[in-house]
C-alpha cells in the first residue's frame, strides 16, 4: 500500500527510503493508506503496578517481542527471524 498524494510527510519518508510512487495511485480512487502522526508531548507518563517495568524489545528478545506482536494482532505471519537480520 502507498500513502495518498495528499499525505506529503509519508511521500518525503517514502522517498527518503528510496521509495517511489505511482502517480496513478495516489489519487482519491487509487489504492493507497494513509500516515497518522501525534506529538506524544501532550500523553501522560504511563505508571506501573509495583513490580512491573517497561522494557525494550532488544531488552525482551526477538521472541518475546514477536509474542507481544502476536498477541496484539494475531492472526499474523511475523516471525522472529523477520524482526532482524542478525536472526536469518
């Protein structure tokens, strides 16, 4: 999927990854996703039971985190070995 033409800062990102677009997409009948952004400055800290902390994914394993990834939005494919290319 592409972002629309009217989504300018995912079309910059596209093309800062090398990505290029179908102009005959991007239009209002194209086949085409749109970008949502948000400035996290105005979302509270979260807080934790005791006991429990935050941690990475790097921090978890590649297991984990593709257990938390399937947990959240099963069903999928994603694999551990397609989180990093140290792990293919």
């Amino acid at each position: 999927m592409i972002p629309s033409a009217a989504d300018e800062f995912a079309l910059r990102r596209w093309a800062a990854h090398g990505y290029e677009t179908d102009p005959a997409l991007l239009g209002d009948t194209g086949f085409w996703t749109q970008l949502d952004e948000r400035d996290l400055t105005d979302v509270e800290q979260p807080v934790l039971p005791d006991g429990f902390r935050f941690r990475t994914a790097d921090e978890a394993g590649p297991k984990a985190a593709v257990q938390a990834h399937l947990d959240a939005w099963a069903p999928s494919t994603y694999t551990a070995g397609g989180t990093r290319a140290s792990d293919r």
